[in-house]
C-alpha cells in the first residue's frame, strides 16, 4: 500500500502537499470526520481523493451535478485510478455495469449524487460495498440560508446512522458561519475537527466600474486585458444573456449562451464546447458554475450587481483555479440595485429571509462603494482579516476622497421636504429633476418645483448624484423600498447627524459622466499569463496544439490531459528524458507512460 506522499508523487504528480492538505489527508486516513473550508483551486478534491486510494475500500462521493462527476471520473482515469458515476442520465444497462465492477471490487472512488440516498436499491448495493469514505463536496448546499440549497442534501444525515464506521468528510469553497454552522448540524458533524483555509484567492485581480454602456465596457475590458482567453460573463436575466452572447459574437469574440430556458441538448453543447476548447466566453445567468472544473478560466465578469459576497465570491472563484493571474471584473449601477431589490420583495420568502437577502446585498453594495481594499472587505465578510492586498483596483489606482457633507445635505433636504411638505417618497430620477431645477410635467403637476431646494444642485450631473445615492445607501444613511416597479428612497435615523451638520462626511469622489466614459476606454496591454521568451513561448502554443489533438481523441476536456502551468514548466525546462519529465508538476506514473514519449519527440 503506497503513503500519502508516495501517492502525491506517482498518481497525481506533485512533490509537496500545499499548505493544510497533509493534515487533512492524514486525518482520513486515520478514519476520523472533518469539515474542510478551502478555496476554490487550492486543492480540496486531493484532500479526500488521496485518502480514498490509501484506505481499504471503495470511496463513495456526493456530488451535486452530473457535469462534475463527468469531469472527475475523466481526471482520475486520466491518472490509471479507477472510478465510476450513477446518475439518471445514464441507461438501465450501463447501470448495471457499473454496479457488477463496483461488487467486484475493481472501483476505488463512485461518484453520485445526493438524490441516490432516497433510493432503497442504492442503499442496498452500499451495504454490499467495503466504504472507505463518504466524501460530501459542495457541502453548503445543505444550508437553507445558502445560495444553492438543494434539498435531497439533506438526506445525507442517514450517512452516520446505517455507516458509523464510515468516515466522512464535508467540502465547500464557501461558507459564512452561518452556513458552516448548518453544515455541522444537519450533517451530524458536531465531533468532526473542522479544517478552515484562508478565503483569500491571491491570484484574482478584483476590478469594479461604474455602468455606463455596459456592453462596450465589457467588449472593451475582454479587448484590452483578456484578448483571446477563456472567461464567463454573468447576467440577471435570460434575455440578457443572449442578447449579450450575440453582441459579443458580432463583435468578434467567440460567445455562447447558457441559461436554464435553452434545450437540455444546447446547454450540454455550448457547456462541452466551452470544456474542451481554448479561447470561449460562456454568457450566463448563475444557472452556469457549479459543476465548472475548467481550470483556465481567466476572467469572471458581472454586468449585474451579484445578490450577495457569497454568491460573488463563489462566482468569481471559478477564474484562475490553476493558480495563475485572472480578473474578476464587475460593472454596475443604481439601476441594479433597484431589481435586485424587487427581486427580494417579490420573492416568496419570508419577512426573515427578506431581511436577511437585503442586509446581503447592502454588504454587496458596500464592497462596490469601497474606497479601500476590496479584499480586505471579501475577506471581512468571511471573519478574515488581511493587509491590502496590492492587487485590486483600489490598490492600484486609490480613489480621491472629498468632502461630500454639503452635497450630501442637499439630496437628503430633498427628501426630507418631499416627505415633510407633500408626504411623498420619490425615485431617484424625480430627486434629481428637483435638484436640477428641471421643470418636467411631474415636477410641474405636483407644484414640486415651488421646494426650496428646487435647482439647488447643478454643480453635479445626473451620475454623480445617482452615486451619490449609491455611496449614501452603502454608508447606510439612505434606505430603499420598491414596490411594484418602483423605487423610492427614505432617511436613515443615522442621516439626521448630516442634516444638521453635527457630521462631515468623506466620500469616493464621483466622476462625472464625460470623464467616466473617457476612463472606460484607457489602453492597458493583455497581461501575459507566463513569463516566457519568444522561443518559448512558441513552444508552450505547440504544446497547446498537441494537448488539444489527445484532448479530442479522448474526447475530454483539454485540461484532463494536462493543466497550462505543466505546459508551461515543458516550455520553460525542455525535459530530455522520462527520468526528467517526473519532475514537472502533474507529471504522475501514468501520464508518463501515456504522453512521455510524445512530449519527448515533440520537444526535440
């Protein structure tokens, strides 16, 4: 039987655990429960995976999609590790198949999902079965407050009652502790030690712009920083995913669309192409993610502001899980705090779950509005505290702050006399038309131009106050209702310390719109992902090449043949012998007797 290094080294090809996996896998093997809290791309399948082939028996893992299973059961049999999936999309034959190799002992790792738990028959063939682990990814999908709660998840409490011997292990990217706390109860992992890594992704560049013509800006950002590279753009609507997907197709980019009302078949094909192919932009609503194992995403864009930090950071975790740079990038105005905000009022939860929705999504406004390290607030929002961290918008171009007290008092005495004197709550533009001193037939019909604050804010234009607003709810000194379709806008108690000038207050200063739409269209070169030579660097595309050829006779994603940062150390070390190919990260036993010898030819 090989140790856990021995099976680091010849099955999956790396030298050293990262930081944290040694003790976790350990843990395991020793056959004791755990909660493991990590990072996208920082390695949690190795966590269970290695424990699963050092210990007796098969390891049965719960997995929330049929593409993930897929894209794991591909990686493992790419490594000579044998390992099957139940799912319903499979027929009644290739069922049967797999259950007779499994109760002939040839499996190490089954892969299914949680819906199989209600199945008696499923129940039965795991009696039949030597467990050696349960492994629970993507464990947060048990938690109802969580963002992608999925009920059968709940079926797996039975795991400790009918197996007690069986040691398992519960996995998520995500989890604030709320959730982590209805991980360990409803999972019955109350004596299980918990293994929480830092949330920071180092690697992803936060970036945020304020919309104005989101479809350019965004064509605009793939141009000039990601020319060419793999990425997903998030929207809130279907409609808007196609719409976007077609305007970036005309515009020279190769786009697809992805969202739950396309046929299963297009889904399955624009979500394989996507896979198995280099340089495609998936358009999508948050339907598109969680099964995503690619691990050369480069970019994660939102042109919608996302619902919550915990949906933001599990959305933007899907660029850079190799490690290497990517950017996370977001556009977003007034306008989408507004239907994110009716979204929550007509939701058919609750009066706590809109309470709690809200308060999400004002964490989500304040990070937008931030005028210090993003990352320090991502990590806040998950109890971490951090330096800034040098590689954000804000730490790379810190905003100007000015005084926005008497601005700030002009917009909040709008309100206030609105309120006082007609008993009305108005819209963010009715508030500005007043400020402005624009006599339009509402402001005209409803004798709101005889306000004494009719036209007393000229100095700014319509996009500076609409951030003004912004800034002001983010601070918590304006709040929000929508009814219907429309948005109106009331004091905080807090604001009152403003009005009467008991309080400055320093904000990010807003640019106006003509300097905005200047800054949208800076020049920045696309930041190359290596540093190689020329020479090199054509070496790393012929390898490319070939990966994608092995890729397509195997039909599997590229990725499953070898990740870029192997690539890259070829390109970089130009391996001469099979001795020397074992010491390039990814490079196992069975990758090498499978690709040595073409690699080799290939680089002579």
């Amino acid at each position: 039987m090989l140790s856990a290094k021995e099976v680091l080294r010849h099955v999956f090809g790396y030298e050293e655990f990262r930081s944290g996996q040694e003790a976790i896998v350990e843990h395991l093997i020793s056959g004791e429960d755990a909660l493991i809290l990590m990072p996208t791309g920082a390695g949690k399948s190795l966590c269970y995976q290695i424990p699963g082939l050092v210990r007796s028996g098969v390891a049965v893992v719960v997995s929330p999609l049929v593409a993930l299973m897929h894209d794991q059961v591909d990686a493992l049999r790419a490594l000579g590790v044998s390992a099957v999936s139940l799912h319903s999309g499979m027929v009644w034959d290739e069922i049967k198949a797999a259950e007779h190799t499994l109760l002939r002992g040839e499996i190490k790792f089954l892969y299914v999902s949680p819906e199989r738990f209600e199945n008696p028959r499923f129940l039965r063939l795991l009696d039949n079965l030597q467990i050696g682990l349960f492994a629970i990814d993507e464990a947060h999908c048990v938690s109802q407050w969580g963002h992608d709660f999925r009920p059968a998840y709940l079926d797996l409490s039975i795991l400790p009652e009918r197996w007690p011997e069986v040691p398992r292990v519960a996995l998520t990217a995500t989890a604030t502790e709320l959730t982590r706390a209805e991980i360990v109860e409803r999972l019955h992992l109350e004596e299980a030690q918990q293994f929480i890594s830092s949330f920071d992704r180092p690697n992803i560049r936060y970036e945020v712009v304020e919309k104005d013509k989101e479809r350019q800006q965004l064509l605009s950002f793939i141009n000039r920083q990601h020319a060419g590279d793999s990425g997903i753009v998030y929207c809130l609507s279907r409609q808007k995913t196609e719409g976007v997907a077609a305007f970036l197709q005309k515009s020279g980019v190769r786009a697809l669309a992805y969202h739950a009302g396309l046929s299963a078949e297009e889904r399955y094909d624009n979500q394989r192409i996507f896979q198995q192919e280099d340089g495609v932009v998936i358009v999508s609503t948050i339907a598109f993610g969680m099964g995503i194992n690619k691990p050369d995403v480069r970019f994660v864009a939102h042109i919608d502001i996302p619902r919550s930090i915990e949906a933001y950071y599990q959305e933007t975790g899907r660029a850079g899980r190799d490690g290497l740079p990517a950017t996370a990038w977001l556009a977003y105005g007034l306008q989408d705090l507004m239907q994110q905000r009716k979204l929550i009022e007509g939701s058919n939860g609750d009066d706590a779950f809109k309470e709690r929705s809200a308060d999400a999504l004002n964490a989500m406004l304040a990070f937008c509005e931030a005028s210090s390290c993003r990352r320090q607030r991502v990590l806040r929002y998950f109890g971490e505290q951090s330096e800034p961290c040098g590689n954000c918008d804000i730490c790379a171009d810190p905003p100007r702050l000015w005084d926005a007290t008497v601005a700030a008092q002009k917009l909040l005495s709008t309100i206030y006399r609105l309120r006082k004197e007609y008993g009305e709550f108005s819209g963010a533009k009715h508030l500005i038309d007043i400020l402005h001193g624009k006599r339009t037939e509402r402001v005209i019909q409803q004798k709101h131009h005889q306000l004494t604050v009719f036209g007393i804010g000229r100095e700014l234009d319509e996009s500076q106050w609409r951030g003004l607003i912004r800034q002001l709810l983010a601070a918590e000194y304006l709040e929000m209702q929508s009814e219907g379709f429309r948005t109106t806008y009331y004091l905080a108690k807090k604001s009152h310390d403003i009005l009467l000038g008991k309080k400055k207050l320093r904000l990010r200063q807003i640019e106006p719109l003509s300097k905005l739409r200047s800054n949208n269209q800076m020049p920045s070169q696309n930041r190359a992902v290596f540093e190689l030579s020329a020479e090199d660097t054509l070496l790393f595309e012929k390898l490319r090449e070939w990966r994608l050829e092995e890729a397509k006779a195997s039909s599997v994603p590229a990725y499953i043949v070898f990740r870029d940062i192997t690539l890259y150390q070829l390109a970089l070390k130009k391996p001469q012998s099979l001795e020397d190919l074992a010491q390039v990260e990814g490079m196992g036993d069975k990758k090498i007797a499978t690709y040595g010898e073409a690699i080799l030819n290939l680089l002579k």
